[in-house]
C-alpha cells in the first residue's frame, strides 16, 4: 500500500471518529425545557402622554393710548398689582405740525370769543334799556356761549397733543395701569424706549403682560391617531419638568376641531384646566406632559406581551401552549388593549393553559454552563 493511500485512510479514520463523538455527546444531552406562564385577570389602562406647556388661563398686554416715550417705569416683572395700578408713565413727544396746528385753532377761538363777547356785553346793555327784542337779545347769548365752549374744546386738544392728557379725565394717557388684577410677567421695555399707540396699521407696543397666576392650564398636542379617544371633560394627570414626583389634577376642556401637520404627522391642541396645590409656585410656559386615559378595562384575561409570537406569513400572534411533556401546540389568539407590559386576551386561551416562555430556561442552563 501506497504512504498516499495511508495518508487517505488515517484522515477518514480521524473524521470518522469525531463523528461518532460528537454524534454520542449530542444524544446524552438532556432535551431542552422551557418554563410556562397562565393567563391571568389585569386592570388595563391603555394611556397617550401629551407634551406642552403651562400657560395661565388669562393674560393681557398692556398698550398704550398713544405714542410716545417710557419716562419712568415703577414696578418690576413678578409684581403682584391690583386692578387700576400705575405701571408706568408715558413722556409724550407731541408732532410738531399738529401742535402748531391746534395752537392756531385756540388763537381763533380767542379771538371769536373776544368778538362774541363784545356783542354780548353790547346787547345785554340794549336790552335791559327795552331797546333790543327777547329774540335777538337770546341769539347773541347763544353765539358768545358757543365761541366760550369752542375755545374749552381748542384749549383741551392742545392739551391732549402737547401732553397726552387735557387733565379734566380721571385717569391721564400717559399713565399706564393694570387692566386685570395678578402678576407682571414681562416688561419688554425700559425707560427711553419709544413706544407706539395701536392703530389700524399697527398692533402698537406692549410694555407689560399681566396674568391671574392662581388660573393656569395645560395646552399641549397630541396625534391624530389619537385624537379620537379622546373625551372632553375627561380627568387628566399633569407633571411638569420644573416639579418632580408630583401629578396634577387637570380636566381636559378642549380638544381643536382642526389639526396642523408638524414633521409629517397631524397634530391636535388640547386644553386642561389644572388644579393647583398651594404648595407649589408653578411659573408660566413651564414644560408639562399630560397623562391622558385613552381606554380602561377591568379585570380582562390578560398575558405578559413577552409571551407572544407573531406568524412571519400571516402576521397573526400567536402563543404555544403546553399539551405533554416537551410538547406544544401553536394557538393563535385574538387580542385587546395593551399597557406595554400586560395585553389582553379576547379569544384563544383559558386561564388553565400553560404559555412556553420562549428561551427563558434554556438561557438559564447556559449560564451555568
């Protein structure tokens, strides 16, 4: 015999004997066990977190009657104030043309009254004397009566032009004041800033916002896929960023008829009015996520979610059930809402079934190994 022909002979012989140990060693392995599970009675809670904010329930800002500069301003952001306190005060900067122009209008008024006046006093001579008629005499009264109103009328829009205010009304334009009673959020000037009166070509300047701090409420968004579960008047829980461990109170008073399309998806605003605790200062535009209950059942049949398998061909889940000793049988289930952890089971399963838990023993064994 040839060394090649050897050589062959050796290599089958080695091959062949690792076979039959390998083959030995697999078949005085132990099968592969795996634990079970039941159905079980849960509480499911299928629930949407809506992100937002906190925003009071009523806000104002404050404009100004007319244009001009901020001479002095008198309290600070975060202010508690009372309806009709001073803010503010306004230095008007009147135009020139208009000053000049009700100037001129108060030097005519002058002068017709001084006319009217002489007429008067002339007539009311003559009729005392029984010279001048009831009629004629009342006429003249009228006319210096009127040139005496005309030149209060020129006098006071002088006033009002040169320095905002005729004096004569019980609050001066240039003094801003709280129109609510609560907290100043902002003061977007300072003194020196010119500020403008609105009109019909502009929203004019804010120089405060006030809001009722003790009302505030949740506006956040949430998707469309959602959006029809929802329930108006409907219990809410609210936490905010700023506050740990504490949920609020809320109910959910609004949900938007129409939705705006943000990153491809539709989103909804929806409003919760919060019930505050006096523990806790809670700011304006605090971040806030809203816990918001979109289905609940009580006491359903329900499995751990882990436990289910899904058919690559149909799709359908599926779990498989115990029937003897290292035996199971695939059993597709019709199911209902879930947690994330829990689902429930409508048709396919009793509460006696064993459900494989896929891989939890085996894993187990190994590292032991």
């Amino acid at each position: 015999m040839s060394k090649r022909a050897k050589i062959i002979i050796g290599i089958v012989v080695v091959v062949f004997i690792v076979i039959v140990l390998w083959l030995k060693k697999k078949n005085s392995q132990e099968p592969e066990t795996f634990e079970t599970e039941k159905a079980f009675k849960a509480t499911i809670v299928r629930k949407s977190v809506a992100t937002g904010k906190v925003v009071p329930l009523e806000e104002i800002e404050i404009k100004p009657q007319i244009t001009g500069i901020i001479d002095k301003i008198y309290l600070e952001e975060g202010t508690k104030v009372k309806k009709g306190d001073l803010i503010a005060r306004i230095r008007v900067v009147p135009n020139e043309q208009s000053l000049i122009s009700a100037r001129g209008r108060v030097n005519n008024a002058n002068i017709s009254l001084k006319n009217a006046k002489i007429a008067y006093d002339r007539n009311k001579t003559l009729f005392d004397k029984g010279v001048v008629s009831a009629s004629d005499y009342e006429q003249i009264e009228l006319s210096y009566n009127q040139a005496r109103q005309e030149l209060i009328n020129a006098q006071n829009d002088y006033k009002i032009i040169k320095n905002g205010s005729s004096g004569q009304g019980g609050v001066a334009n240039t003094d801003i004041r709280a129109q609510i009673s609560g907290t100043i959020l902002e003061i977007p000037v300072k003194e020196g800033d010119q500020v403008i009166q609105s009109n019909n070509f502009n929203d004019g300047t804010t120089i405060a916002s006030i809001a009722d701090m003790s009302k505030m409420i949740f506006e956040g968004k949430v998707d469309e896929s959602e959006v029809g579960s929802l329930i108006e008047e409907s219990d809410i829980k609210v936490s905010l960023g700023a506050i740990e461990n504490v949920k609020f109170p809320a109910k959910l008073n609004f949900i938007a008829p129409k939705g705006t399309e943000e990153g491809g998806a539709v989103q909804f605003k929806i409003k919760a009015s919060i019930t505050l605790d006096d523990k806790y200062f809670i700011r304006a535009n605090y971040s806030a996520n809203a816990d918001i209950v979109l289905e609940k059942k009580d006491s359903v049949m329900s499995i751990k979610e882990a436990l289910l398998r899904f058919d690559k061909k149909t799709e359908k889940p599926y779990v498989e059930i115990k029937t003897g000793e290292n035996v199971y049988e695939k059993k597709e289930l019709e199911l209902g809402i879930s947690d994330g952890i829990n689902i429930e089971v409508k048709e396919g399963l009793t509460f006696e079934d064993e459900i494989k838990i896929w891989n939890k023993a085996s894993k187990e064994k190994k590292s032991r190994n």
